[in-house]
C-alpha cells in the first residue's frame, strides 16, 4: 500500500480498519488515495460501515483500467519520426478498424460464393 493512503487509513478506528482488511482480502486490491480519504471522511463523520467499505473499494480506479502495451521498438516502422502517443494510437485504431472491415467483407463475399456455388 502507497503511503498516502496508509496516512489515511491510520486515522479509522480499529474495528473500520478490520473491515478494510477483510475488504481488502476479498478483492485482493489495496485502497488508492482519494478512497482512503473517503473512508476516513466517514469515519469522521460516524457513518463508515463494513458495508460502505466494501462499496467503497468495489469503485474502479483509474489505475485498474485494463491496458495493452506494445514496445515501441516493436512497431515503430509503421509511424512518421515525431509522432505523438496519441497520434500512433489513433493510427492503430484505424488500422484495426480497417481491418475489421476487411474481414467482413471477406467472410461476406466467402457466403456468397457458397452460395452461389
């Protein structure tokens, strides 16, 4: 766990903190930040319950989002010199998409023949 979520988290009471620990086992992640500063704020406010930490931790956090990288190293034949992250990525999402619409076209044309055959 990160330091600054740990500093929050210090301030709940014992019992919240077990509730924590047991959210945290059921969901094999740790709190980010902005939800151990939540929690604490309802602690404060003696509202924190088991269940409001565990819906609490249930939120999706921005570094839980699903990526897929690829080394640059890897595909930097396909780009101009100087092109920006965002530029390459929407020119591997148009070529998907090509793809994609190459294929269909493919698996369309492969019906009819069948058909027609």
């Amino acid at each position: 766990m990160k330091m600054q979520p740990a500093i929050a988290i210090s301030y709940l009471e014992e019992a919240e903190q077990q509730w924590l620990l047991e959210a945290i086992g059921s969901q094999a992640c740790t709190p980010s930040h902005a939800q151990a500063v939540k929690m604490r704020r309802y602690s404060e406010e003696g509202t924190l319950t088991a269940a409001l930490v565990s819906s609490i931790m249930e939120e999706k956090k921005p570094n839980q989002i699903e990526q897929f990288k690829i080394p640059k190293k890897n595909i930097s034949r396909f780009f101009k010199a100087g092109m920006s992250n965002e530029e390459m990525s929407a020119r591997i999402i148009k070529a998907l998409e090509l793809l994609e619409a190459a294929e269909a076209k493919r698996d369309r044309l492969a019906k009819e023949e069948v058909h027609d055959g």
